[in-house]
C-alpha cells in the first residue's frame, strides 16, 4: 500500500465521498448543498435557537425535501430525528449562520422532529410532527444510530494497542532483513524483504500519525525518478530495487540499516501518538481504496513483483482497523455481514495467487480475465466498506 500522511483538505474530501457513497446506499438522508431557492415542493424550516423546526407541521410519506434556514449568529449541526427511536434520519453539518440548505429524505409513517445544536449551546428540540399516509414506502431512508466522539475512543485504543505490538514484530523483521543483506544472499534477503515489508503494509490504517517516518520507511520514487535512481529515497522500496534490479547486494546495506533507525524511531513516536476518532473508520475503507489505486496498478513495484502480496497484507490491516469497530456497527451497517462475506472472498481470491514455492504470482503475469475478476472483487469490498467511514464519522449528542 502506498502510504502518505493525509492534509485536513484530503481527510474532508475523504469523509465527503465516503457520505456519498453511503447516501447512495440509503444509509442516511442526503445532504445537499444546493442553492437557497425554494421550490412548490420544498418545506422551509428554520433552525434557530428558539424556532429550530419551526415551519413543518405534517407531511404525507415519501419523498420531502427541507430548506433549512439557519436563523442564528453562529453555525449548527441540524438533524431529523425520529421521535420515539431517537435515530437520525438526515443531517447538516456545519450549517453557518443566515444559511439555507437543502435536506431530502424518503420518510416512511412516523413521528419526527428536527434537534438544533447551536455552537456552545444545548440542543434545542423541534415540535414533534406526524408523517402518515402510506402503508408502505419504498426505499425509505433508514435511520441511524449516532456515534459520538466517547464511542470511538476505546476502538481507537485497541487499535492503537494492535499497531504497537506489530512494531516490535516488525523491528525484528527489519534486523532480520538487515543481517541477510549482509550476508550477501540475495535469497535469503529477499525473502526476508517481503516478510518485514508485508508487516508494514498491515499498519496501513496509522499510517496518518506515522508521519514522515511513514515516507522514510515506505515511500515510493518522486515522479521522473526510479526507485533506483531517485536520490533521497529510502526504505522498503529502495532496498527492493536493489535486490531485485541487478544491483549488487552491498548496495542495499546502507538503506537496511537506516530502515531499522526509522523503524525504531517510530516504535518510539507511536507509543505517545493518538489515533484520532475518525481515522479507524476512514481507513477500514481507505487502505483497500489506497490498494486499487496503487497496488492493483503495480505502480509502487520496485521489481519484485508482489504487489500481489502487498494486497494481501493491505487485507489484514482493512480487517485489523474493522475490528474495532464492529461492536459499533452492529445493528448500525445492515450490510456487515456481507462486507465480512466479500473480504473473504477477496483474501481467497488474492491467495490463490500465492504459490506452493512461497512466491507470488506478479501482477503483470495474470490474464485479463484474472486482473478483472481481482480488480471487481476488490471494488465490490470497497463499495461495502465505504459506509462504514461515514456511518462512524463522529457526531454531536443532543444534550
């Protein structure tokens, strides 16, 4: 997996299109950032600190489309709440002061109202109102279950106690591949390569706070450059090019020796280092996202050809920062269950490229049919994993 740190601007970006994908699913209402305008159809409802739901009496069941109106000074979170279930049904975030944005959701029979968090303020609470009229509604939006900020703190420790006892795995991996290159057998070393390399690439879902460490350890070549030839890269790739490019062995020591400095110095970092709360969802979808993307391309090949091998491992670190948060997602994500199915299917299907010798078969050696087959199993897990980053996107507790 190719790992980077991740800019505010990239994580939001992240998160956005995570909730679109999930809005697509029905998973939660949709949020639409359209132009003020209301139309025949669209019910204006303000959002203020004394008029929050103000505006909606009574609708019949279906299809409705709010034009929420923020009346206050400050910015709100807005949701549509189910009365009696407490679930969220559609939500603004961010909603800033004098604004008005669409909301649309598919509302079955029930008793709703809209709940108001003001910034710094306690959540005010909207006039209950009855939605009826049809037996039955079809793709109705499914209400969710908030995950607040508190929900996420203990999967975040368990995950960050997942990471920090594979840190000394891989701090033994990387001696071990230290030693071999030493030794000059370039067999012996390339082995030992892929076994510390796939440990890494397991971490995938801290790689937000490894920081700079994490292009020291694992980057890959600046564009225009090789990994053999660009000059400031180190790490995993860099030996990988040399054991397999034709190079003398004795040219990998230097970097198998800093690669245990930077590994060590990251055993050091992680251990005060925070995960933050939104980070185990968004890489439960993001690692296997990243391994398409590079991966499955072979464009992170230094020429030893296991990108193969690297999505395998970028399986386990999707399975790691899931589980965690499967406590959280039952009763939440109707679909785990076939999320579990599809990773499954794709470990096996990615194991079978492993053969009885140890080696991996490279990625430029499968038939079309093969790289399609991997290629749509791996989309079809990504697409079910997607909700999962919007579903535990923390949130604000009316209070």
């Amino acid at each position: 997996m190719h790992l980077t740190s991740l800019t505010t601007r990239q994580r939001l970006a992240a998160v956005f299109m995570v909730i679109a994908l999930i809005m697509a699913a029905g998973v939660v209402a949709t949020i639409v950032t359209r132009p003020p305008a209301v139309s025949g159809g669209t019910i204006r409802v303000e959002s203020g600190t004394e008029t929050c739901g103000q505006g909606w009496t009574g609708s019949r069941a279906g299809l409705l489309t709010f034009a929420v109106h923020n009346t206050t000074v400050a910015s709100e979170e807005v949701y549509l709440q189910g009365a009696r279930d407490g679930l969220v049904y559609g939500e603004l975030e961010g909603l800033g002061a004098g604004a008005t944005h669409n909301l649309s959701v598919i509302l079955a029979n029930g008793r709703y109202r809209f709940v108001c968090m003001p910034s710094d303020l306690s959540a005010q609470r909207g006039p209950i109102v009855t939605v009826s009229g049809a037996r039955h509604v079809a793709n109705a939006t499914a209400g969710i279950q908030i995950i607040t900020a508190v929900n996420l703190i203990d999967p975040s420790k368990q995950y960050h106690a997942w990471i920090e006892g594979q840190l000394p795995v891989l701090g033994a991996d990387v001696r071990a591949l230290d030693a071999a290159v030493a030794s000059g057998d370039v067999s012996e070393a390339r082995s030992a390569w892929l076994t510390a390399h796939l440990v890494y690439e397991s971490l995938g879902a801290a790689y937000g706070t490894f920081g700079d460490l994490d292009g020291a350890i694992n980057g890959t070549p600046t564009p225009g450059t090789t990994a053999i030839t660009d000059p400031d890269l180190t790490g995993f790739h860099r030996i990988e090019a040399v054991l397999w490019g034709g190079s003398a062995i004795a040219e990998a020591r230097p970097f198998s020796e800093r690669l245990i400095t930077d590994v060590t110095a990251l055993q050091t970092s992680f251990a005060t280092a925070q995960i933050p709360a939104l980070d185990v969802g968004l890489r439960s979808h993001e690692i296997l996202e990243n391994a398409i993307q590079f991966e499955l391309t072979g464009s992170t090949d230094a020429g030893s050809g296991t990108s193969i091998a690297t999505i395998g491992a970028n399986l386990v670190g999707t399975r790691q920062a899931l589980a965690p948060l499967r406590s959280l997602l039952a009763g939440r994500y109707p679909d785990l269950d076939r999320t579990e199915q599809w990773l499954d299917r794709a470990t096996a299907l990615v194991d079978s490229y492993h053969r009885p010798d140890g080696s991996w078969t490279p990625i430029t050696q499968l038939s079309t049919t093969q790289h399609e087959a991997l290629d749509a199993t791996l989309d079809e897990t990504v697409e079910l994993l997607a909700p999962i980053a919007a579903i535990t996107d923390p949130r604000l507790a009316p209070q």
